[in-house]
C-alpha cells in the first residue's frame, strides 16, 4: 500500500508498462516506432520490470509464429534475433492407454496446430533480445523494478504506479540503505503483467471488469516432446 508519509521521488512519462515479456516489450517498440514516424522524439515510454534482467522471469522454451514479429521488426533475422531452429516436423498422438498411442494422420490436425515455418525458442532468449531493440529505440528500462502499487487521478482513472520500496526487511521494517520506490506517472498506463498479475486483479475489482463474465474453470493438459539430432549439437 501507498505510505503517504514518505518522501518518494517521481518521473513523468507518456506511457508507463507494467511487465517486460514479450507482450509488454513489443508495445514498448511499437509505441516507440510510431513516436519516431511521427517525429515525436520526445515521446517518452517506461518498462517496468520486477526480474533483475529482462528474462529473467520468462523460462519456458516456446514454439513461435513469426508473423507479429515480421510486422514489428521486419529485418529481425538481420538484427540477430534468437530464432535459430524451423520446426522441421509435426507429430500428433492421441494417447490411447497408459502405453499405447495412435499417430493422428495430418489431415486430421486443425490448422493451427501445424508449426510449419515457426520457430523453437527459448522465451527468455527472445525476450532478453526484444529488450535490446526496446533500448535502441531509447525506451526507458527498468529491470530489478517490481510496480507494488497502482496510482490514481482523484477522477478514478489511473495516473501511473508506484514501484516496489527496497530494502524493507520480511517484517516490514527499514533495512540498512532501505529506498522509498518512485513514483512513475504517465499519461498512459499499460498493464503487461500476465493472466495473474497482481495490479491487474486488483484493476479489476476495483473497476468490476468481470461483473458480466461466466466464471467457468477448465483445465486442458498437454505434454510436447522435442527431439533433437545430436549432430546439431
């Protein structure tokens, strides 16, 4: 919670981003790109961060379709970006028993499980990567940054975030080099922080985004195996 009571600096920002994962990194360079074809030198965007490292949160491996990636960074493969191995083949099996297993035939597969032309990659990879471009393009980053709160207008609407305060002992008290968090205010807030972001859920309840949702809960489980020749090592 806000602490009224404590000196806190702040920063202006045209847009702030709450998240540097691929969804929070790619509206950084976007935003940022328009602002340069629109010769908005000015145009300030911020990424916030909780992870040391960009990428450092995201380790899953991935399988990626290259199309938005083409859209935001047409020469990606002249830029280096970490997308180094074409799915070469596809194999569907429907699990029969505990030990038996029938090759689904691909004319039965729905479209979009066909990787043909995507990519195998590491997240963290391509995340760390997309950062650089963000840098590049003059984006303001800030890894190590956790946002612990979120900032209002007296109107209600959201002015920005409030980051994490440092040096705060599990008690709560004031550790040695303890540091109030900032204030980063912005015209434009972008909530980047996944499916259960904590200022997200708390944006939701507080403006009832989900009063005319059905809350049904399922779950649906798969497991992909990845075969590797070991001349490629």
């Amino acid at each position: 919670m806000q602490d009224e009571q404590i000196e806190r600096e702040s920063m202006d920002f045209d847009v702030v981003i709450v998240g540097g994962g691929p969804s929070g990194l790619s509206a950084a360079i976007r935003l940022r790109q328009l602002a340069l074809q629109a010769g908005l030198d000015e145009f300030m965007v911020c990424v916030v961060e909780k992870g040391s490292e960009f990428g450092a949160h995201t380790l899953s491996g991935a399988v990626i379709e290259p199309r938005a990636l083409d859209e935001l960074i047409p020469d990606w493969k002249e830029k280096g970006a970490p997308l180094n191995v074409p799915v070469s083949e596809d194999r569907i099996y429907y699990l029969n028993s505990a030990k038996r297993s029938t090759k689904v035939p691909d004319g039965l597969v729905p479209a979009p499980m066909h990787n043909h032309g995507n990519y195998i990659v590491s997240l963290g990879n391509v995340v760390r990567w997309l950062a650089e471009q963000a840098e590049e393009l003059e984006v303001m980053m800030f890894p190590g940054f956790p946002a612990s709160d979120i900032l209002y207008n007296d109107d209600g609407s959201v002015r920005g975030v409030l980051t994490g305060d440092m040096g705060v002992a599990s008690d709560g008290s004031k550790k040695p080099g303890y540091e109030p968090g900032y204030e980063l205010n912005a015209k434009y807030t972008i909530f980047a922080e996944g499916c259960r972001g904590h200022l997200g859920k708390r944006l939701i309840t507080r403006l009832a985004l989900n009063k005319t949702t059905v809350h049904n809960h399922k779950v649906t489980g798969f497991k992909e195996y990845g075969e590797v020749n070991q001349s490629s090592k």
